[in-house]
C-alpha cells in the first residue's frame, strides 16, 4: 500500500495559483520555442530553399550549433542573412530561457511539492477535534462548505481526486488503509464523515476508525437503507441515505415550502443573522441544576426549542421551568451574537 500523498492548503485565488505553477511556465515557452521554428521555417522557404532544407536551417540557427548553412549562394544575400540575424537573436533567446525553465520547473515543482506535503503535514499534526471527510465528491464538497461556515478544520481523504488543488488538507490515499486514516489523524478528531461511492468502502472505514478512536463521531453515507444496522453495529453514530432525503426535502418544498425554506435559511445561508445550534450541558456547568429561564441574561432573546434529556427523547418547546442537568443538549434558535452569550452562560 502506497504511503498517503498530502495536497492543499493553498487559499489563494485560482488564477494565482496558475501564475505560481512552473509547469504552466515551461508550456508557455515551449510554445513560443514551436513558433519560432515555425517561423523560420516558412521564412527560409519563402527566401528560397526546399522544405526540409528551410526546416534545417531553422534548427542549426536557433540551437546555435554553427554547422555550414544549407546554400551558400542564398546565404549571401541580404534577405537572408537580416532574417538569420533575426532568428538568431530571437531563436536562441527562446531556446535559452526554455532550457532555463525546465531546470527551474524540475526544482520548484519538486520543491514545492515537498514543502507543501511537509507544510501540510505540520498542521493536520496539530488539529485536534477537526472533521475527517472521507470522499471528495459532491457530498464531500457540501460538507467541507459547511464545516468551513462553522469554523471547523476539515481533513480530506480520496484515493483519486479529482482536483488536487483543494484549499483543503487533501490525503491521496486509499481511506481503508489505516495508515492513511493516522495521517488524517483520527485518533485526534472529533468527526468522521464517510461519503465513500461503496457501503462496503464506507463499513470498512467505519469499522478501522471506531477501532482507533472510542469517542469519535460517526456519520456515514448509505445507498441502501438496509444497511443502515450494519453501520450501527460497525460503530456508526449516525447513518445518512442522501437518496431519501433528497425526497424528503423536494416533498417538503411541494407541501410546505414556507418552512423548507425558513429551515433550510436558519441551517445554510449566512446571509441571515439567525441560526440553530446545540449546546451541551457539562456536568461542571453552573447552570447545571437551573431552570431554562435562568439562561436569560440582559437582552438576550435566544429560543430554547428542544432538550435533549437522559431518556434520549427530544423535548420540544420546553418549559421555561425546566431543570437543566448535566448530559442535557439543548437546541437553541437565534442569533449569533445571542448564541455566543448562551454559550459562554452554558
């Protein structure tokens, strides 16, 4: 098994990258090099000489190597001898700085590669509690967005990208190998999403990285709801079948679009200052043993709309008398200023 290859890391824009890249470099002066005999080409046959005896004296000017020219007769006239000073000047020029990039691509490109894969490797080694997202496809691009939107690290793992410019940490490699999931280091994270094309490809994984981490939070995508146990067996904590809420969405936007939309708004568009997020009691809070109503503090409007109690059931529209204990979760709607102050009461 290959060992992981890291990519990413790079936010600049697109078209700066490309500026960067040395490859890019070395097309675009072997590009003008192909001109250049092109040119000469067609200029020594239209002073005179045969097709391959012009495409001949192209390349023994422009590389400079001084051998006799093709007809001694024509070489003595100005024409010729103003486009030879011509193709010489800039011929030889071309061919020197083209020499002078593929040294310079052979270095950097190799160069930068290492510091990136060494770069790369520094700072997933020093994330703690990140987002492992195995499988860089749509699903996996939907989920970085969102992961990035909430200020989470995120990890990338694919086998075979298909772009290995992610702004991203990207691990080339094969999610099912263990060693790839240590790099990825999911012994250090907090979340695992599994977007793999395969079940068997995603239970596989799950199975290796509950093994390695008891306290890491699984999610994991399905095609087939009937294997929505085996993932729960595996160590799954939640299983997803996009298919099914792919219906349920479009049913919910056919029947009630007003509130597919309001939810769908709260969840993903950062365009509104509202959002819904969960907070975890600790047993050490100082709210532990206080009521909802206690959470209030100065204008803070925040809405409790859901707890999570000890019985594992979702209690909607609690009380405001309700005792908040240690292990609760409570789902709270607001903004994000108000959030942050139920956050740091919590």
């Amino acid at each position: 098994m290959r060992s992981p290859y890291i990519f990413g890391g790079d936010r600049s824009p697109y078209w700066k990258r490309q500026e960067r890249d040395p490859w890019r470099r070395f097309q675009a002066s072997m590009a003008l090099v192909l001109t250049i005999v092109v040119t000469g080409w067609v200029g020594y046959r239209l002073l005179g000489l045969p097709w391959f005896d012009a495409l001949y004296q192209t390349i023994i000017t422009i590389t400079t190597v001084g051998f006799t020219e093709v007809d001694l007769e024509l070489a003595n006239t100005t024409s010729y001898r103003v486009f030879t000073l011509f193709l010489v000047v800039v011929g030889v020029g071309a061919v020197l700085y083209t020499i002078s990039v593929f040294v310079d691509t052979l270095i950097e490109g190799t160069l930068n590669d290492a510091f990136r894969r060494r770069r790369m490797t520094k700072a997933i080694a020093a994330m703690e509690g990140h987002t492992i997202i195995c499988g860089w496809g749509q699903v996996g691009h939907a989920v970085a967005d969102f992961c990035v939107r909430n200020q989470t690290n995120v990890v990338i793992i694919d086998r075979d990208p298909a772009d290995t410019t992610s702004e991203y940490p990207l691990i080339v490699g094969d999610a099912t190998d263990d060693d790839v999931l240590r790099a990825a280091g999911v012994d250090r994270a907090g979340v695992l999403i599994l977007a793999l094309d395969h079940d068997a490809d995603n239970l596989f994984v799950c199975l290796s990285a509950r093994a390695m981490s008891k306290t890491l939070f699984i999610v994991a995508r399905t095609t087939d709801q009937g294997n929505e146990p085996k993932f729960f067996q595996a160590g799954a904590n939640r299983v997803i079948n996009p298919h099914e809420i792919g219906g349920s969405r479009m049913a919910a936007l056919a029947l009630q679009p007003h509130v597919a939309e309001f939810i769908d708004e709260i969840l993903h568009d950062d365009q509104h200052d509202v959002s819904v997020q969960e907070f975890v009691v600790s047993e050490g809070s100082s709210m532990s043993g206080h009521k909802l109503m206690d959470l209030r503090q100065g204008d803070s409007r925040s809405l409790i709309i859901a707890i999570r109690k000890g019985d594992n059931q979702y209690h909607t529209n609690p009380s405001p008398h309700t005792e908040v204990q240690g292990g609760d979760v409570l789902i709270a709607l607001g903004s994000h200023a108000e959030l942050d102050m139920l956050r740091a009461r919590i």
